[in-house]
C-alpha cells in the first residue's frame, strides 16, 4: 500500500508520537510528585486551629520539616510558631 517512501514517513511519525507521550508522562509525574503549587484544597489542611496543643501541632511539624502548612513562621525548622501555642 505505501511505497518506501510511506513506509518511511509512517515509521517517523511513530517514533514523534512515541516521543511525545513520553515527554508527556515525564513532565505529568514530576507535576504529581513535586507540584510548583499546592491543590487548592490542600492550601489550609493544617493551621494552628487544626490543633489543640502547640505540641500537637509540633509532633507534626517533627514528621514533615519541609512545612507545607507554615507551622514554622520564622523559619527555623525547629519549632513551630507561637501562634499555636494554647
């Protein structure tokens, strides 16, 4: 049906398409595993009212330091903030 020529040309188009879905995966996996900006819904998950101690909200702070919630106002990654404190 396809001359060499078509042959050809179909086998490149392939390998763009092959390619492309790749780069595709790759930059949608990144996006899950380190997204540039928090979900929406996610934004206040964790605030000091979610927490009933300053302890409370500091054993959750010990387990992720990387503050996604901005228990750590000063930045210190050591204790969360006053603002907890009850």
């Amino acid at each position: 049906m396809f001359g060499r020529m078509g042959t050809a040309v179909l086998g490149v188009s392939v390998v763009v398409l092959a390619l492309a879905a790749g780069l595709v995966t790759h930059v949608t996996y990144e996006q899950m595993v380190n997204p540039s900006r928090r979900a929406q819904a996610q934004a206040h998950l964790y605030d000091c009212i979610a927490f009933r101690f300053q302890a409370d909200a500091q054993a959750d702070f010990d387990q992720d330091r990387t503050d996604h919630y901005g228990l750590d106002e000063d930045g210190s990654k050591e204790k969360t903030s006053s603002k907890c404190s009850k």
